[in-house]
C-alpha cells in the first residue's frame, strides 16, 4: 500500500498527535534523505477514530490484517 498506512496504537502517557508528529518528521527526514528531495511528504494531516470496545477492535485489527489481500497486494 503505497500510499497510506493503517495503524492501531495504544496511547497512554503521551498524545496520540505527539506521537504521529515524531513518526511522520523522522519517516519524511529519511525519506528526503533517501530520495534527495526536500519539503512536503504528506498531503493532509493523519485522520484518527478511537476504538473504544474490543468488538469494535476486532473489527479494526481485522480490516487492517485484510486490506492488502482486499486491495490486490497479496
């Protein structure tokens, strides 16, 4: 999937917007580094829900293991 990421993260002591800041700034350095470029990497800013019930985290976690085989990639 090379144009988006699906992540399930547990927050707890830091923010969830912390936490993505610090992934997408090392992942566009190294990419920039890698690729010789420089500026923007991401389009639009990441989009989040919570997951509040392990029904509903069932359903997440199986829509992320899914998607690449849904999408054609596997």
């Amino acid at each position: 999937m090379g144009t988006h990421v699906h992540l399930l993260i547990k927050e707890e002591t830091e923010a969830l917007g912390k936490i993505m800041k610090r992934i997408g700034v090392r992942y566009v350095y190294w990419y920039n580094r890698k690729y010789e470029r420089s500026g923007h990497l991401f389009q639009d800013r990441y989009k989040s829900e919570p997951v509040d019930d392990d029904g509903y985290f069932m359903t997440v976690l199986r829509y992320i293991h899914q998607n690449p085989r849904k999408s054609g990639l596997c």
